[in-house]
C-alpha cells in the first residue's frame, strides 16, 4: 500500500444513511462503527469518523465538527458517502452538514458502482443458500428441486441513477453466477413489477430481491413486505464488509492523489485485513 510520508493526512469521514438507531445490527454496534474498524485496517495512519444522515445522535455534523485544519492540511477531510450509488438524500445532508459546520472537507463518489459490489452481493445471496458460495462461469448454479435461486433481482435505492448504478453490478453479478440479474428501482413499484414480470416471462419461479444498499436506505422489513408482494425472496442487505472497506480506502486515496499527495494504490496493492472476507458475525 502507498503510505504518505506528508504528516498532514486529512481526516475520513464516512457519511451512513439513516439515523443510529436504523444503522444498528443485533448485536448494538452500527455500521459504522464497523466500516471504521474496516477501513482503518487500510488507513491505520489516518484519524477515521463516522456521522449519520439523519437523526439527532451520532450526526455527520458532529463528525464534522472540531476536524484539525492546521497549515500543513491541504484539506481537513475527505467524506466518503456509503451508498451504492447516487442518492439525493445522503448527497442533500452531506451538503447541508457542511454548510452548518464549515468544515473545509472534499466529499468523494459513493462506493459504486464498483466491481467489487458484485462480490460482496454475492456472498451476501452464498450467505443466505441462494446461491453457490464458488464463483461459476457460463453455467446454471441453480438446481432442480431446491430453494436456490433462479433469478435475480439487484434492487437500487435513490432513483434513476441508482439504478443506472445497480445495472452495471447485475452485469457483473450475471456473468459470476450464470443466472438472469436485472436492475430495479426498490422504491418504484412499476420497475419492480417490470422486472418481476420479465424473470417470470423467463421461466424463474424463485426470484430473490438483493439489495444494493448497506442497509438504513431501505430497511429489512420494507424489503420483505415487497418482496411478498412480488412473491419473491428477500435477500440480506450489504452491511458492513471488508470489500466494502476496501473501496471506501480507495475513494479516500482518489482525493489525495488530485491534490497530489500521494498515489493511489489499486485495488489488488491494498493488503487484505487480517481474517475472512466476510463480515463479522452478529
């Protein structure tokens, strides 16, 4: 990985949707309290925040606050939104949090579309028994008689481009599985209808729904009511994963290499943290 020898590292604030409450797992720790730990395990050398969008607790404006603006810093952070995607309501709070608080901050593109998301979906869906946990290629991991799935569906949350984004990960995670993946808009119940009816029209009888979304942008309960309706199954939502981590550093690394402090490294330069891919254990 490509340490800077520059002192004046800026710090990473990482913008998590919905209020801490809605960003909490079963076992009390958030997600981003989690993302911190993932992501410090490729920044060690740089002080890592988190603030939520919404909410009066553990706010982005007060992970905003107080962030050390010596003269050595070209900038005193980089905001990293973690969504998949363009979403107007996490780029709306960014902005007004730095309107209120007047942090001198530079606020990077969200975590996709990435390739990487493919993966971390599809071990989201291995997780669950939807799928096979290896990577296939140009054949069917699909079974006859069982509940894996056989088609689909990467649900995107903010709109059109969130979907834009979404489609460019089911391509990715077409060509891994071996199944028909389409795009649809989760908060659009006509795209959802579209998409339904084509996997239909293309023989699937198990659908699945996997949410392109860490989680607090379209919480599990809202995803399995819809998926009722569509008489599919509800993936898991994203959370917080080490991959996930991973492009939240790299995000990080773009804005310091176009102020010209360091470069970049690649994906593959990145060392992996210590211990398995996935995410920790609730």
């Amino acid at each position: 990985m490509s340490f800077d020898n520059w002192f004046g590292t800026p710090a990473l604030i990482m913008a998590v949707p919905g209020t801490a409450e809605q960003a909490q797992g079963a076992d009390g720790e958030s997600i981003g309290a989690r993302m911190a730990d993932l992501v410090r395990a490729y920044r060690p050398e740089v002080t890592i925040r988190y603030g939520h969008i919404e909410g009066d607790r553990q706010t982005l404006a007060e992970a905003l606050t107080d962030l050390d603006d010596g003269e050595d810093r070209p900038l005193s952070g980089v905001v990293v939104p973690l969504v998949t995607a363009p979403h107007p309501a996490t780029n709306a709070a960014i902005d007004d949090a730095m309107a209120q608080t007047g942090a001198d901050v530079r606020v990077t593109e969200g975590l996709g579309p990435h390739p990487m998301l493919a993966e971390v979906l599809h071990l989201r869906l291995a997780e669950a028994g939807f799928v096979r946990a290896d990577r296939m290629r140009l054949i069917s991991v699909t079974a006859r008689n069982t509940t894996m799935a056989d088609g689909v569906i990467v649900g995107a949350v903010g709109g059109e481009g969130a979907v834009g984004a979404a489609g460019v990960t089911a391509v990715l995670l077409a060509a891994r599985l071996g199944l028909t993946v389409l795009p649809a808009d989760l908060e659009d119940e006509a795209s959802m209808e579209q998409v339904v009816s084509h996997l239909r029209q293309g023989g699937s009888v198990r659908p699945v729904i996997a949410p392109s979304a860490l989680g607090p942008e379209f919480p599990a309960d809202r995803l399995a009511d819809l998926a009722e309706r569509f008489g599919a199954r509800p993936g898991a939502a994203l959370g917080a994963d080490s991959l996930l981590g991973k492009i939240a550093a790299l995000r990080y690394a773009e804005v310091l290499n176009s102020l010209g402090v360091e470069q970049p490294p690649t994906a593959e330069e990145l060392p992996a943290p210590v211990g398995s891919r996935h995410r920790p254990e609730s």
